[in-house]
C-alpha cells in the first residue's frame, strides 16, 4: 500500500477489533488517525505516530490501556495481559489438541465398525462356498436317479449332501444342450446374488466348469426345501397321496402371502425390481413348517427403468415368456415383461389353490378357462368348485372340537367370507387388462388382511 502524501486516514466507526496492528507506527507521512469507536483492545503501541497524542484520536475503545501515561487511557497492567495471552494461546493449543483427539477416535472407531460390519452386509461373499465338479458328483452319488427330486426343460434338481457340511442341499444341473439353458444359469446367478429375503429360495454357491469329459457343466447348489413344491401339494400323483399331505385352507392362506411377499420384495423392493415371469406351483417350494419360498429365476428379468413397470426396449422379446396357463394373456402378442404379468400369474395360483383345478386340466377347452370357471359360480356357488380337501378338512377339525352348532355356523361363516375374498382378489389380479391388475404392495397387503382375518376365526 503506498501511503504517501497521505495526511488523514480516518478510520473510525468500523467495528474493527484485537488490539491496533503495529504497522501504524510507521506511517510517518499521516499527520492524523482516527480509530475511534471501534473495539480494539489491549496495549496502545508504543512508538511512532502514537507518540504525538495530537495526531491520533482513539477515543470509544473502551479496552484500550497504554503502558505508559499517556492519552488519558488506563495502565496496562502488564503480569494481567501475558497472563490472558498465554491463556489464550493455551486455550488455542488445548482445542486443537482436542480436535486431534477427537479425530483418532472417530477414525479407529470407524474402522473397527468397517471390519464388524463389511462382512454382514455383503453375506454372499462369506456365505459362497466353492464346490468343484467333483464335490457335487460325492454329493449326488453321481448324479443318481435316486436323489432326482425334480426337472425341468433348463434342468435337473438333485437332492445332495456335500461333504463338509451335514445340511442337504438342493443342486440344479443345467441342460446345456438345450437351447436357452446357458442364458437361463446367467439369469439365474444374476438375479440370485442380487436377492436377500426370507420368501426367496438361497444360493449357497454356483458352479461354472468341466466335467469329467471335459464338457461344460454349470450347476446351482441352493438350499434345500424339504416339504418339495407346491404343485405336489396340489396335484399329488398316485404314490404322493397321504392324510399327513392334506393341505387345509389355513397353510394355503400362509402359502399365498408367503409368495406375495417376495413378489412383492421382488417388484417393489430389490434394486434393481426384478420380475419373476415363470410364477407357478412347481416354483414354489416349502420348508419343514410349510413356509413358502420362490425359487427359479432362469426366466427373470431386470426392469432398468425404475420409472416405468415396464422393461426398455433393450430387453424387450417377442412371443410367450412363462409357462402355458401361468401367462399373461399380453405376453402372447408381444408385449414388453411388466410387474402386472407376475400378478397375473399370482392370481391364477389363488383360483389353482381354492378349487384344485390346474389351469392346463383337461376339462378347460372350447374357450372354458380356470379363469371363467371360476367367475361363473361366484360368489353364489363358489362353495361347489372347491377343493374338497379344503372342505374336509374343516369338517374334521369341527367334529374333533365338539364345537357346538352355533359355534360351527360362526366359524364356516367366517371361513366362507375369507374364501369369498381370496376368490374376488383372484379374479381382480388374473384380469385380462395388465391396467385392470394392481400392483403388488396392495395384493401383499390384501392377502395378509385375509390371513389375519382367519387367524382370529381360529383363536
């Protein structure tokens, strides 16, 4: 700053604070400065143009003291001002030392944190065992007919127990040769390792390698549920009949909400949505307790756009994408894969689950669908197309209760209003229109209200 020929500087009024900078002592060439009413504080310095009392004008600064007399202005006292400074330095020094401390801690409480916490929120990781070809083939008895619990057109299922651990597990052999199959395992291992719910079949690990020809061999090894699938519950063949297989309204009420719930997981909660597109009984498997999981994902989709129900136009297809009775009536003139495809598919399983009436039966032909059956006995005549397992199973349940005749009326009264709302939300979700569907937050909403309804009829 060039300060000559400067005469006057006025500086008054300006709120200016800590005591007054040194540098004013050199300012030879101002013949006046005016800091007052501002709140500066501290020693007045010493020398230069504050030696002339007639050439500086400090007056308003009330915290201002001189360590000689001098200006009318109180003494400094001297002790008192290295006291405060050293006070204030200390002070300066202590919150920093403070910070510092503060830092460390947060730093090595985070970093105990990450290694607690890295391990759990990314499960698959530790949880992914790897089984070599060999494993599986120990684990299957070479693949034997015997431990073949299921097949389908990309695979076998095999029931196997792996050496290392006493838990059976389930092994999906994938039929290479057959077309579609190589993509269906991508699919598979893709929207698998994306899902973490309890109404969702677990991966344990996936297998990609040779066999002992030295042909591809890819293969899932997952959790195994013993209770088998539904369809078997549903439609058990001549050796599968057994009062300890009777499935009663109350497990098929759980049943229904347990695959509303990864449906609803699947659409709504997983990231990004997935739609399932091959919904049906023989995809639903049960644990000990009768507890629902879907499983096979060798048809499922992504859906890209978090904006729209629908797929982009990346994933788009032409022709059916499910299994016959299960598909949306849309899919067949090509439409994009949508949530409201696996709602319909959830709402034919509710009308298959209610009569026990597939819908691929033979008795459905000339334009008579499960769909229509159904609808043309409700609600009046619903009670003639039902399961008659569900009806005995009530009837027996009331004679070994000795319920009283008023009691029995209550109680099937009861039973019959749930039954009438499954049938009437089974319709509504197998709806011709995809915009006639809901989505499925409300059906997982809507079957549980049910579920609990009943539940209090048998309290």
């Amino acid at each position: 700053m060039n300060l000559r020929g400067i005469i006057v500087m006025d500086l008054s009024q300006n709120n200016f604070s800590g005591e007054i900078p040194d540098f004013f002592e050199s300012f030879s060439s101002i013949k006046l400065l005016n800091l007052s009413f501002n709140n500066f504080e501290g020693p007045v310095p010493p020398g230069g143009i504050f030696q002339n009392g007639n050439e500086i004008s400090i007056q308003g600064n009330k915290k201002l003291c001189v360590i000689t007399p001098f200006l009318q202005l109180p003494l400094c006292n001297t002790e008192t001002s290295k006291q405060n400074h050293t006070s204030k330095i200390l002070k300066i020094l202590g919150f920093t030392a403070l910070c510092l401390v503060l830092l460390a801690s947060f730093a090595v409480i985070l970093l105990k944190k990450r290694k607690n916490v890295q391990p759990a929120a990314n499960p698959s990781r530790k949880s992914l065992k790897k089984f070599t070809y060999g494993d599986l083939v120990k684990a299957t008895n070479g693949f034997s007919l015997a431990n073949l619990v299921g097949s389908g057109k990309y695979g076998s299922v095999y029931k196997g127990t792996i050496v290392s651990d006493e838990d059976a597990v389930a092994i999906k052999v994938f039929k290479l040769d057959q077309l579609g199959a190589p993509r269906s395992f991508v699919n598979e291992c893709e929207a698998l390792r994306n899902i973490r719910h309890r109404n969702v079949v677990r991966v344990i690990s996936a297998c990609s390698t040779l066999d002992a020809t030295g042909n591809e061999f890819k293969a899932l090894v997952l959790q195994f549920m013993v209770g088998g699938n539904l369809e078997s519950w549903l439609h058990p063949t001549v050796h599968e009949h057994s009062p300890e297989r009777t499935l009663c309204l109350g497990s098929r009420i759980i049943i229904l909400v347990d695959i509303a719930a990864a449906l609803d997981y699947l659409h709504n909660h997983s990231m990004p949505p997935i739609v399932h597109c091959d919904l049906k009984p023989s995809n639903v498997l049960l644990d000990s307790e009768m507890g629902a999981c879907v499983g096979d994902f060798g048809l499922a989709m992504f859906l890209h756009s978090y904006n729209s129900s629908m797929v982009d136009s990346s994933t788009s297809f032409v022709g059916p994408r499910g299994s016959v009775g299960y598909i949306a009536p849309e899919y067949g003139f090509g439409s994009k894969v949508c949530k409201e495809g696996d709602v319909y598919s959830y709402g034919v399983i509710i009308l298959e689950m209610l009569t026990g009436k597939c819908p691929t039966d033979e008795m459905f032909k000339d334009g008579l669908s499960l769909y229509k059956f159904v609808k043309s006995s409700f609600p009046e005549k619903i009670g003639e197309i039902l399961d008659p397992i569900i009806v005995q199973c009530y009837g027996d349940q009331d004679e070994e209760a000795g319920s009283t005749s008023d009691q029995e009326n209550n109680q099937m009264g009861g039973t019959m209003s749930c039954i009438i709302e499954l049938v009437k939300f089974g319709l509504l979700y197998a709806a011709e229109r995809p915009k006639d569907r809901p989505d499925m937050q409300d059906v997982y909403s809507e079957v549980s209200a049910i579920k609990e309804a009943f539940s209090a009829l048998q309290s």
